[in-house]
C-alpha cells in the first residue's frame, strides 16, 4: 500500500469518511469503563434470569430474548394465550421488581 502513496492515515481518513456518507457513524472502539459497565449489566441481568423459576425464564427467553409473540409461544406449548400473557405480564413485574431493588431505574 505505501508503495502506491497511501499511508495508514489516509487509509482511516478514507475509511471514516466513506463510512458517513453511506449512514454508518464513526465507530471507536469502546472505552474500558464501558465494557466494565457492559460486564456488570450483563451480570445483573443473569442474576435476574436465575431469579425466575426455569417455566418463567422460558417464557422470558422467548417473548423477551427471541420476540416470539405470546400468540406463537402458546401455539408452540399448546398453552392459553391469555394465561401466558398473564404470566408473561408478572414475570415482567417479577424482573422489574428485581432491578429495582438493585437501585436501576425501570
């Protein structure tokens, strides 16, 4: 690449700018703090799914992690929809109840 004239510089300057134009922003890596701060959430969020019985952290996985709907989830258990809309509503009151206690505003 040098022997053409480019340089590593103009290789990162080429490369931000080209990203912009097509709508993609300028990703930096991210900063140590932020991926301490990702670690830690993520570890809250284990805690919270521990925190569910194994029918509820199913449900929670589908609905919330893979956004299968109610509808497809209860056709898929061959369940009641109401009831397993019921059940998804206090499994989020459960989980809500849980990060509050932690000090995270949900």
């Amino acid at each position: 690449m040098e022997q053409n004239g480019y340089t590593e510089e103009s290789y990162e300057a080429w490369r931000d700018n080209a990203l912009e134009e097509v709508g993609i922003p300028d990703m930096e890596l991210p900063g140590m703090d932020e991926l301490v701060e990702k670690k830690l959430l993520l570890g809250v969020l284990a805690d919270a799914m521990d925190s569910l019985l194994p029918e509820e952290r199913e449900l929670a996985m589908k609905v919330f992690g893979e956004e299968m709907s109610v509808y497809e989830y209860a056709r898929v258990k061959g369940g009641n929809r109401r009831t397993l809309d019921f059940r998804k509503n206090k499994v989020m009151e459960k989980l809500r109840h849980f990060f509050r206690e932690r000090g995270f505003d949900v």
